[in-house]
C-alpha cells in the first residue's frame, strides 16, 4: 500500500512539475499572453497612425488648403505679394 501511495505521489509531482514548468505549461501561456498584450498595443499605435495618414491623405486629395499649408511647411514657399519675414533666434 505504502509503495502505491508513494508511485501516486511521484506521479502527481511530475504531472504538476509538467503542467506549471514544462513546454506549453503555465509559464509559457503566462509568456504568451504577455506576448499578445504588447502586439495588442503596437497594433493600436500602428492602427491611430494609419488613421492619422488617411486623414491626411483625404486633406490632400479634396482641397488646395492642406496642400498650400504643407508646402509653407515643409518648403517655405510664400504666394506672389507676401512678405516674407524669418526670425533667427540667437
């Protein structure tokens, strides 16, 4: 009786040893879900920034004012008449 209760004993040992640290264990889906909650929260930046270029994208296409106002921007273009002043900080 006493070597059942002992076979039954190591038996429970290594099946809880397998389940909380062998390969597909708890450990390994604790990893996982880690895993995935980070992916998640790229995958919601990447999402707002696509989301932001498709505005941007929808700007350009429908109107000369997104495009006038990058071209200020970005290469310092002025229109006919305007006067130009810059600024230079010390």
């Amino acid at each position: 009786m006493r070597i059942a209760i002992a076979v039954l004993a190591g038996l429970l040992l290594v099946l809880q040893y397998q389940l909380w640290f062998g390969p597909g264990g708890a450990r390994d889906a604790w990893r996982l879900q880690q895993t995935v909650a980070a992916q998640r929260q790229q995958n919601e930046l990447l999402r707002q920034s696509n989301d932001a270029l498709e505005a941007e994208v929808k700007d350009l296409k429908s109107g000369l004012e997104a495009v006038e106002e990058r071209a200020r921007r970005e290469l310092g273009m002025i229109r006919d008449g305007e006067v130009f002043y810059q600024i230079v900080e010390e």
